[in-house]
C-alpha cells in the first residue's frame, strides 16, 4: 500500500478529478458540513496528506468566525470607528480561533505533496503535519475534538487497529468522521459502476498517472472493503456511541460517523 501511494501522491489529486468527475469535491464539502466545526476546535484528519480535509477545515472555521465577529460589531453600534477598527482587526489575527488541524499521514511523498500545495494556497496558521500511522497514533489520550479520515480507512492493514486509536485520541463527546468509498444497493447501477471501476479506472492511471498497477489495486480495494453496515458495527465495536452513516450517490460513497462518549 505504501508504494502504491508513494508512487502516485504527485498525480493523486488529478487522479481523484479524473476518477470521480470532480465530485470527490462535494463529497468533502458535504463531510465539513456534517462535522459543523466551531472555532477553537481540535481536529486530526488521518491519511490526508494531501491536505484537501484540512484546507477545508480553515475555510469553515474562518467563514463561521467572520459572521461572529460581524455579529459582534453590530449588536455594538455605540461604539467609536476606531474601537470597531481595533476589534476587528485583533480579531482578525486570530481567524482560525484557536481552531488545530493536524494532517496525519503514513506517507513521506503525500505529506510533501501537502506541504508543498498548502504553501502555495497560502495555508500556514492552525496547521501541522505529523508523519504517522493510523494503527498507532503518535499522541496522547483525549487530546482531539474531531478525528477525520478520508478515502484512508480502507488502506489500514488493521481497521480495528485504527478505530481503537481513533476512539483513544478523541476526547470525551469528541466526533470520528469517516468517507470512504462503500457499496452501491442498485443492482443496475451497481453493474455499471463495477465496469467503470475496472475497465475506466485502471486506463485513466496509465494515462494521467502512468500507473495501471496502482490504480487497479485502488479499485480492488474498494470491492474488497466492507459494506456500510458491517463498517457501522466495527465502529461500534471500537466503543462510538450514536453511530450512523449516510449514502452519498447511491451508496458510491458513505460518510459514517460516530461519538466518543
């Protein structure tokens, strides 16, 4: 898996376009959405090293702290133009609110591949990049609101493994927020989907990415993953409480999601 990975981080980004026609976008959108993060929260997204969760992640936090703070200057009309010009720029140095992403990926390649497109986009503060692996998570106890993990969970050797940490790392009412690729229900779309999968998507790797193998590997790793209720037990297993998931597109993807109580 790590060379799979390895050799395709630089084309994974337009792979990703070219595979899902661009909707891989929304089904990011719709997770930060879900997740609804306030500022001042804490979040690891595992297996994101390319960053795509984590710039996401400031947007939102950066939109929501805006109209808070235009909220604040307008229940404060009696105040002088120079008072609502120091208060919003102080505020404005602190955008993120003390909101954390810490991008944690077992990949050197996809890190750098982050790295290199963070600082093009201009992504600096509330952020940071840990080499590690999902099965054994280099921190402490309950230090995390919300742990994320997307199109990730399905590379892990050992799922149970990485749920276990999951659970570990989030605090007490802390979220795990899980996209991944699940299983299509309509037998039609089903059929169509697979032909697609395996005879679209292996062409599409060789083409952009120069990598038949990889991606190939890619698309047996989806069928193999398990379906979205035996994903939702295992959740379960691992000690979330008020776990669901809801199907995206049929079924193509599902976004699972549970609480550390």
């Amino acid at each position: 898996v790590y060379q799979v990975f390895e050799s395709v981080a630089k084309k994974y980004d337009v792979m990703n376009d070219s595979m899902t026609l661009g909707i891989h976008r929304v089904w990011k959108d719709i997770l930060m959405h879900k997740m609804n993060p306030s500022p001042g929260t804490l979040l690891l997204d595992v297996a994101g090293g390319t960053g795509d969760i984590a710039f996401r992640f400031i947007n939102y936090v950066r939109s929501v702290r805006e109209h808070q703070l235009q909220r604040k200057l307008k229940h404060h009309q009696n105040l002088s133009w120079q008072e609502i010009f120091e208060s919003y720029q102080k505020d404005k140095f602190n955008s993120l609110g003390d909101s954390q992403v810490v991008v944690c990926d077992i990949n050197r390649e996809m890190l750098k591949v982050g790295k290199q497109k963070a600082q093009y986009l201009g992504y600096s503060e509330g952020l940071s990049w840990v080499l590690g692996n999902a099965e054994e998570l280099p921190f402490d106890n309950a230090k995390f609101d919300v742990y994320t993990i997307a199109f990730g969970i399905r590379n892990v050797t050992r799922i149970d493994l990485a749920l276990q940490e999951a659970y570990r790392v989030l605090k007490p009412g802390g979220r795990f927020l899980c996209l991944e690729f699940s299983h299509v229900s309509n037998p039609l779309l089903s059929r169509l989907y697979d032909l697609y999968s395996f005879q679209v998507i292996p062409v599409l790797g060789e083409v952009i990415a120069g990598d038949w193998k990889s991606y190939q590997y890619l698309v047996e790793s989806i069928r193999r993953f398990p379906p979205q209720e035996e994903l939702k037990a295992m959740i379960e297993d691992a000690g979330f409480f008020k776990v669901d998931y809801e199907n995206l597109n049929f079924g193509i993807v599902a976004i699972h999601s549970g609480f550390k109580l």
